[in-house]
C-alpha cells in the first residue's frame, strides 16, 4: 500500500497546483480544553514528559521537520502547548524565524474561507445553496446566463463547479478564463479560481472588505491577528504561527472560543468537516478529511482508493496549502498540529511529507 501511495505522491509533484463511530466534533470526557487569552503572550504550556510522550523519538522529529524547510512547528494537547519550536530565518526582518514572525497560509486559508461562509450563512446575509450569481451579478463566468445560474455557492465550497480546470491559469478569476466544462456537482477538481471567488461572494454579502469581515467576526473573538494580502488572483492569508493553532483549536471546539461562540451553526460545523460529496470523500467544505475510503488530490482528476494521510489518525482533518502548510485537527486526542515552511518536496501540496510527519508522530505519541 505505501509503495502505492509513495509513487501517486511522485505523480502529484509533477503538477503545479497546489470514521470512526465518535463524531468529529466530540471531545474526551473528562479532557477540558485551555483556551489562551485574547490579548498578550500567555499561552499554557505541558511538556512532552507529563504527557508519557517519547523525548527521544521527538528530537528526530524536530531534525526530520528541519531538514525539510519547516519553519513553525506547534502541537497542541487539550489546547496547551506542548511543543513550538522554529528554524530559519525571517522573511520580514533580520533576525532568526519565531513565534511573532508572519508566514502564509497558502491553500490552508482556504478553511478560514469555510468559517467565514458559515457565519455569514449563520447571519443570514447569504445561504449556501444559494446561486453565485446572486452576489456576482450575471456574467462572473462566460458561460451562458443558463449553465451560470446551475452553479451554487456549495459548489465553491465543495470543488465541484464544472468550470474548466484545462484553462492556462486555474487561478484566474476573470470570466474568459471561467468557462463549462460538466454540469454542477458532476465532477471534482481542485481549482482554484471559483474558491477564491467566494471572498467576493462574503464581501458583496456583508457589504464589508474581506479583512474587515474576518477582522470583526473571526479575528477579534479568538485572539487571531493576520491578513489576508493580494497576490495575482489569489488572495493570501498571512499571520504568526500561534494563529494557525488557535484557528485549529476553534474548530476544534465546534465554533466555541471557550464559552463565547464564533460560529453558533454547529451542523454547518460538522458538514464542514465531513465528506461533502460522493465526488472525493476526503473533501469538506474546503477541508482535507482523512480516514475515508477514497480521495482526489490537487492537480488529478483521478481518484484514488487510499486516504489522504494513511499513517495519520483516520479521524484527523486538515487544511493543507502550498509547500506544506497544515494545520491537523485530531478530535478524539483533542490534538493540533502546525506546520508552516518552505516546500520540503517537489509536490506543491506534499502529500508524501504530511504522511511522513505523522509516522514520525506516531513514535513520539504514546
């Protein structure tokens, strides 16, 4: 089977695109969750010792993440950090890569999207089966008025619009590169530009910029500070590595930071991170699931019989972007993982790495 996987990992690199019976959303009994302040430096802290985790085996997990272009490196048990560690150097100052450094999400903010989608469906400024026209105007696409109006909201949210992904620029949003290929709901692949298009969907719905809206309904209520900053079509979230961790920690919690709610809708929650098609069940609402029978991976439209992350926990799911940026969300451990760096391979979202960072895991974790 890993010989499988390693050699469609191969195949994915050459691209340039980037359960049990517990529910997803339950939690330990008897495991409460620490939720850090929303201001300051403060965060608790348990170490891997009181945690019966293997210090030894940690130490090659720390020179196997270094030796692959990791910079930021958290894990979280019942909210409390029990490692953070970082190499390199900042991108934006002179001086060694820490926790106040900024680093981009990539297609790993593509989750925060998915919140942000939820709550703006929870405040009843859109729903998600409304048509993307609604918010676009007619004509977003070059399609016909006809096969335009087919396309929901959902669609974006579950990679299945039907607009052509054999375009020079996946990431172009302009309607000449927005054209039929299938029918909504007919086919799976990973692209980008009808993604990116929901943040116009958010801000033509709340009448607000798109930082602004994150800013007000998801920033200020858990403590998290980045931006989102243009790059060509795509726009980029950018922020310190704590705010991944307390972004997983949030969804972790079903919405909840601590006892405030961000997002109320806890069935939008747990469809957010269940299969939200036939398509690819190792895909929610912009969220990699694993532990299903089957998934397709960014660049393919193949699918294949092997889970996103087979050494992983087959309950874990994850928001995963470019040149390895993840953030692993484990229920039933109540665990978090961040990853933020350069690319450690060739595939632009390494599927291969992600798997060989939980097989080091596994012989940390007891």
């Amino acid at each position: 089977m890993m010989k499988k996987y390693l050699l469609l990992c191969l195949v994915l690199g050459l691209f340039a695109c980037e359960k049990d019976d517990v529910s997803p959303t339950d939690k330990i009994p008897g495991q409460e969750i620490y939720f850090p302040p929303l201001t300051g430096e403060e965060w608790e802290t348990t170490t891997p010792a009181e945690l019966g985790w293997n210090e030894q085996k940690l130490q090659e997990l720390y020179s196997f993440l270094e030796s692959n272009g990791t910079r930021a490196f958290i894990v979280l048990k019942n909210g409390r950090i029990v490692t953070e560690k970082y190499w390199g150097e900042n991108i934006t100052r002179t001086a060694p890569f820490d926790k106040d450094s900024q680093w981009y999400w990539a297609s790993a903010g593509k989750t925060i999207t998915a919140f942000l989608v939820g709550r703006a469906q929870f405040d009843r400024l859109l729903s998600i089966s409304d048509k993307t026209s609604e918010y676009l105007g007619t004509g977003w696409t070059s399609m016909s008025a006809a096969r335009e109006e087919q396309i929901t909201i959902r669609h974006q949210l579950t990679m299945t619009t039907g607009l052509d992904y054999t375009v020079n620029d996946i990431h172009c949003t302009d309607p000449e590169c927005l054209d039929y290929m299938a029918d909504p709901g007919t086919r799976w692949y990973y692209h980008n530009a009808p993604y990116t298009l929901l943040e116009q969907v958010i801000s033509n719905a709340s009448g607000m910029s798109y930082n602004a809206y994150t800013d007000e309904k998801l920033e200020d209520k858990t403590g998290m500070s980045g931006t989102w900053i243009q790059s060509g079509y795509n726009n980029v979230y950018w922020s310190k590595p704590r705010d991944a961790a307390r972004f997983g920690l949030l969804v972790l919690n079903n919405g909840l930071w601590d006892d405030m709610p961000v997002l109320s809708d806890t069935s939008y929650i747990r469809d957010m991170i269940s299969p939200s098609q036939s398509l690819n069940p190792s895909y929610g609402y912009l969220w990699w699931l694993n532990g299903q029978p089957s998934a397709v991976f960014p660049g393919s439209p193949d699918s294949y019989n092997i889970a996103v992350a087979p050494d992983a926990p087959s309950d874990l799911y994850a928001a995963m972007g470019k040149n390895g940026q993840i953030i692993d969300v484990v229920p039933e451990e109540n665990l978090i993982v961040v990853r933020m760096g350069e690319a450690p391979d060739n595939a632009l979202v390494p599927i291969t790495f992600h798997n060989q960072m939980w097989q080091y895991l596994n012989e940390v974790l007891p």
